[in-house]
C-alpha cells in the first residue's frame, strides 16, 4: 500500500455532498479510481479496436490465427523457462 495526502480544491457545494455521500474515504476513493482506471483502460481498447478496423487489411485466415495463437503460447512458455 502507499499512503499519498493529497489536497483537492472542490466547490463548497460538491465538497459537502461528497463527504455527506462518504466519498471523500480511503475505500470510496480507491474505488472511483479503479473504477475510472478501468474505463480509461476499456477506452483504449476500443479506440484501438476502431483503428484496426478502419484499417484496409484482409482479416486473417484461421490457419493464420491459428499461428499467431501457437507463436503467443510458445513466447509466454520461453519467458517462463527464463524465469520472466
């Protein structure tokens, strides 16, 4: 765990119903960040996801995805025998 302070200049307005609504805890703020890391992160992935398929390529062939599958497995299985 690391322990952070942090001061955040909120509205008067927002501060009150925040801290009346507990979100102004440890626990409810770790849980907005993951939950916002987490969006952010699904953000990416569909941005990435829109670029591929704008993207004028072929789609692959399942003999194709097939190889791309076994060269993953037998990456992960190398970096594991190296001890990564």
């Amino acid at each position: 765990m690391a322990t952070l302070e942090l001061t955040v200049t909120l509205p008067e307005g927002v501060a009150r119903e925040a801290e009346a609504n507990g979100l102004l805890t440890s626990d409810a703020l770790e849980r907005l960040l993951r939950e916002e890391i987490r969006r952010r992160q699904q953000d990416r992935l569909f941005a990435a996801a829109d670029r591929l398929a704008a993207l004028d390529v072929p789609p692959l062939t399942e003999a194709e995805v097939n190889a791309e599958i076994e060269a993953a497995r037998a990456e992960r299985r190398a970096g594991r025998a190296r001890g990564g």
